[in-house]
C-alpha cells in the first residue's frame, strides 16, 4: 500500500509520520521522490529440525526364577555285618547220674547290629567231639547214639561301644546233648540263655571267652560246665 503526501508539509511532520507509517508497515510518497512503501519484511523461518527418529531402549526382561525347594531327607541308617565263630567244650554233669566230659562244638554266625546297637541274627553248629560219659545213668551203651550232629539257633543283643553282649536260643537240633551244649549255650526254661560278652578289640574285631555254669532244670545238682571262644569280625566295615 502507498500514501502521498504533498511535500509542503513540514517535513518534521512528515518524518513523524513516516515513523508512524514504517511502524505499519507503509511508504510516505510525495508528488516527487515521494516515500514509497516498502514491501513487507519477508520473515524468514529457521528451518525445523528434521524428525528424529527415536530409538526405543529395549527393556531388560529379567526372569525370575523360583528355586524348587530341596526338602530334606534323612538317610536309613544300614545295619552294621559282623560274622562269628565259637568254639564250645562243654561238662555234663548229672550229680549221682554221672558225668559226660569233652563234648565240643564248633558254631558260625551272622548277625546285623542297628544304628541304636540292637543286636539280630542267626547261626549254625555242628558237633565236633563226641562226650565222654561215666556213671549209673550212662550204663546204656545206646546212649551216645542219640547225641546231636547239627544245631540252628538265633541270636540276639546288643553292642556297645566296649562289648557285644549276645544270647543264642536254639531253634533245631537233631539229638540229645550229653555234654548239655543245649543248657550251657542254647536253652532257657525263662528266655534268658547264658550271655556271651565278647570284648570289641578294635573297629573291626571282637573276641573274647566266656565261662558258664548253670543248673540243669529237673535233676539233682546237676550243672552244665562249658567254655566259649568267641572271634569275631566287621564284614561290612569300612
């Protein structure tokens, strides 16, 4: 847009409005030279900045995993193998019935011994030496012939930390015992048969001798003399 304005006017004025004018963006023009507007200032836009394209920061999964719990188990305690031996010579004597001397046995053995000390197993004997038997009650030349061969028996007790106490119990034989093996070792009329103690002589070996003598159920005086050799090993002993 232009505006003249004559050039009589005092330019004082005229300047004024000239400021005036600028200020709106127009020229002052008179008839000669006359101010002319100048064009609109042309604003020049900073160029955007160019799309930035933003890269996702990938996300930390971490997994959590629960640990299966491990329930505790307790270990069975396994039996303990110990293996015997004993070798018995045993006494008959029947007060005025006589006597039977020499009479010996020879006895293998197994047991198991439990984490508390209990004591199970069994065995079995054969006769070694046959008796040798005098007196009133041994005049029968028959009586000999029903002497036992063989015995089976079970064994029972206990272990500690000095000794094995062991009892055996008779569980079959073949015959009679002149030499009363059975009351010196194998029998009880209460469940209570002689006990054998055999002294532990070191983590893997026991050995030890017993003596016995008891009354003989039913007969006058009559006593079963014997002697036991116990030898014993840890068969399962590390």
């Amino acid at each position: 847009m232009q505006l003249c304005i004559a050039t009589k006017r005092d330019w004082q004025v005229n300047l004024m409005r000239v400021f005036t004018l600028a200020a709106l963006g127009l020229t002052l023009a008179g008839c000669s030279g006359a101010l002319q507007s100048s064009a609109t200032p042309t604003r020049t836009l900073s160029a955007l900045p160019a799309t930035t394209t933003l890269t996702p920061t990938p996300t930390k999964v971490i997994a959590v995993v629960e640990a299966t719990p491990t329930l505790a188990t307790t270990a069975t305690p396994v039996p303990i193998v110990w293996q015997g031996i004993i070798h018995s010579s045993t006494t008959g004597n029947y007060g005025t019935a006589g006597t039977c001397t020499g009479e010996t046995w020879d006895m293998q053995f197994q047991i198991l011994v439990a984490n508390d000390g209990s004591v199970t197993g069994k065995g079995t004997g054969t006769l070694g030496s046959n008796p040798t038997c005098s007196g009133p009650g041994f005049l029968r030349s028959d009586y000999l012939a029903r002497q036992a061969q063989n015995v089976e028996f079970s064994v029972r007790g206990t272990r500690s930390d000095l000794a094995f106490q062991l009892q055996l119990t008779e569980t079959k034989i073949d015959g009679a015992t002149a030499g009363l093996i059975n009351y010196a070792l194998l029998v009880s009329l209460t469940n209570n048969p002689p006990v054998l103690t055999v002294p532990i002589t070191s983590p893997r070996s026991a050995e030890g001798e017993t003596d016995v003598n008891v009354a003989v159920p039913y007969s006058e005086g009559g006593t079963a003399v014997a002697q036991h050799k116990v030898s014993m090993t840890c068969a399962s002993c590390k």
